[in-house]
C-alpha cells in the first residue's frame, strides 16, 4: 500500500478499520441510495484500488445502484500510482511501480493491458488530442516530464518522445511529486505539477513540438512558509479562464487548507489572482480540486470529509476581465478523499475516499440552489481506492 507523506499524516488522524489489514472490495456491496426521485443513469468511470491486490474496478449507476462492469474488476501488475484516460474514451492509461500500462475500452470493458513505457511515473496525463502520454517522473532534486507520442489505432507508444527535466526551486530538500496530481489545460497550452513543499510548477506544452530542448517552467512557491501544494487543477473551456492550486496552510492566514486561483492568462508573466483567492477549503489538506464549467463552480476535497463549492463569475470592463470565486455549498464526504470526477452524462459528480466511509460518494446537482450538491448513492465497502475518471 502506496501513500504520500501528506495521506499518512491524515491517517494518522482518522481511525480505519483495526486488525483487518489491506483487503479489497467491490464498492457496489454495500450501496446506499439516498435520491428522493428516480436517480438518472451515468456513464461509464472506473476507480484505481491500491492494496494488497491492486485493481481497476469499472462501475456505473443504475436505478440508484451501483453496477459493476462486466469483467470488472482488472487486476494490476505492481502497486499504482496515477490514472488517465483518453479524450475519445478508447483507452485507459495507469502508472504503477512497474511502468505505465494502457487497457484498450470496448463498450466500458477493459482489454488486456499493454506496457507503454517501464518508467514508474507518479503523475501522468492524456493531452487533449489523444497523441501523448504526460507522466512525471521523481528524482533526487527535481522530477523529469516526458512526452511519449501515441498511436491512435492501438494506444500504445508510437516510437517517439521527448523530456525535461525541472530541479526543484523551492525547499528541494524536501519538494516532491504529488502522486496523481499533474494537470494539462484544454488547448494544450500548459502542463501544471504539484510538487509539495516545492510549491507547483507550471510548463508550457505544445503537440506539434512538445518539450523542446531548453524549455523553462514557471515555479509558484507556496502561499505560506511550511504549506505544501496538493493538487491542481485547470479550467475546463477550451479557453482556459483560470488554474488552481490546493495548498495546506493556503488560506490568507496560513492556518488550514487554501484554494488559490490565478488568472491563466497571466501564466509567463505577472501571476495575477482572481479576486477571493485564496479561499478556505476547511480542513487540513486540500487533496483533489474538481472544476466544471456546467454550473460554473470548482470543487475541492478537503481531506477531512468535506466538499467545499465555489462559485466562479466574472466582469468585463473594456478590456479587462476579473474572475471572483465565492464560498458555496458544501457537502459531506468519507475522510482522506483522492479523487473527484464528473459523469460524462453530467448527472454526477463523483468521489473516492480512501480513509473513512462512505469510501465512495455521488451527488446529483441541485436543481433549485446552483452548485449545490445533493446525496445520491454511496458505499461503505472500504476499497483503498487512490483515484477515479469517468469516461468522456
């Protein structure tokens, strides 16, 4: 069983199950339906379970119950570390200890799983044309980004690829790569990385050249002395409007979990902030930030079973655009969350918990209050679950 430095220390504070040891379950044993009316279908997601027996498990949501996928669940090769999926939903990529594996998707299933590359990279993305694999790689002082060109009739690497690699600028001591936490934005314009204590770094990426020799990244430190950067994420518009960065001691007084938010336009120059950041996230650790642009509002997991919303509007004068977030609706999920996806239906917005039940959440989304979030089924079958995406 695999954990960041920053999962241990929320562990530590939340009991699990004593003396059981690392076990596996399907989530859908034991599922909770709380919809008042009928719950919509979903697409398709699978969610990435560490433990004794590492597995994909492919799930969707029917009639207010989880349904598991046939074949599911798909049992991995070493312990993972990072998941993505392909823009055309053909292909699902997971990075494990022993090298990054594509499964070709037919109808939901999973094929056989091929090797990409043997690199064991604790981050890894999909760019939006389906021809790159993204993944980070951890050295001693720095991490290594590597772009491997894919082939679209098989998924696998088509034989070429390019890297560079980044020395931590801040406290390189004691920086590193957060597993599962890399972020590319929607018109491949950019790469974001958190990197803990080394704060987040920020490289400009292209498809038709990407990671030429000599490229230079941008390094955000973090907002307070001993805060770590957690997650980050992007806008989803194909024109980006911001990028997010969920920092432990980020709010304005350096005493708990903040979003920062910075104007994505601003990236090679002045970092420019949209009003209201940093906002508390509550709790310790800001763990996984969820973005959507329908309703336009970004979520974050707080690490201590809390959802918190925000909502995101602008205001243009002349030629000048500003970004306000403001603090939203909140709702309750298990402790330790790893990841947050949204159905490909738009139905739902789902969560993985690894440290306390319910270990899987799904919220419909209000349909009086926008970006509230309203309960819909849930597990409590303790899975060891570390990420989840949801096919597109």
């Amino acid at each position: 069983m695999k954990l960041g430095s920053w999962a241990k220390i929320l562990l530590a504070a939340t009991p699990l199950m004593v003396g059981c040891g690392d076990f596996w379950q399907a989530p859908s044993t034991t599922t909770t339906t709380t919809c008042t009316t009928d719950c919509p279908s979903s697409g398709n997601f699978y969610i990435l379970n560490d433990g004794t027996t590492p597995q994909i498990v492919g799930e969707t949501i029917s009639s207010g119950t989880l349904s598991t996928i046939s074949g599911s669940p798909w049992t991995l090769p070493s312990a993972p570390y990072s998941m993505a999926i392909a823009p055309s939903g053909s292909y699902l990529y997971v990075s494990t200890e022993g090298g990054v594996y594509v499964y070709p998707i037919s109808s939901g299933v999973l094929g056989t799983g091929a090797q990409v590359t043997e690199d064991q990279a604790y981050a890894i993305q999909i760019d939006t044309t389906g021809g790159w694999l993204l993944e980070a790689v951890p050295y001693s002082g720095g991490v290594t980004l590597s772009a491997i060109a894919l082939s679209t009739s098989t998924g696998n690497a088509s034989g070429t690829t390019s890297s560079a690699s980044f020395a931590y600028k801040y406290n390189a001591s004691a920086a590193g790569v957060q597993k599962n936490q890399m972020a590319i934005s929607a018109g491949n314009k950019y790469i974001f990385l958190a990197e803990g204590t080394g704060g987040t770094l920020a490289v400009p990426f292209n498809s038709s050249a990407p990671l030429p020799k000599g490229i230079s990244g941008t390094a955000i430190s973090v907002l307070h002395s001993g805060g770590a950067a957690l997650s980050v994420a992007v806008d989803p518009s194909s024109t980006p409007l911001l990028f997010y960065i969920g920092e432990t001691n980020g709010n304005s007084a350096g005493t708990s979990g903040g979003l920062r938010a910075f104007n994505f336009s601003s990236l090679g120059g002045t970092l420019k902030q949209a009003t209201g950041s940093p906002m508390a996230t509550g709790g310790l650790a800001p763990a996984y930030i969820l973005p959507l642009a329908t309703p336009d509002y970004v979520y974050v997991a707080n690490g201590s079973g809390t959802l918190a919303g925000f909502a995101l509007t602008s205001a243009t004068s002349g030629s000048t655009t500003t970004y306000t977030l403001t603090a939203g609706s909140t709702a309750t999920i298990g402790s330790t969350a790893e990841g947050l996806a949204a159905d490909s239906t738009g139905s739902y917005l789902l969560s993985v918990s690894y440290g306390g039940s319910p270990y899987f959440d799904a919220f419909t989304f209000d349909s009086t209050t926008t970006g509230t979030l309203d309960s819909a089924v849930s597990s409590s079958s303790q899975s060891y679950s570390i990420a989840i995406v949801a096919a597109p």
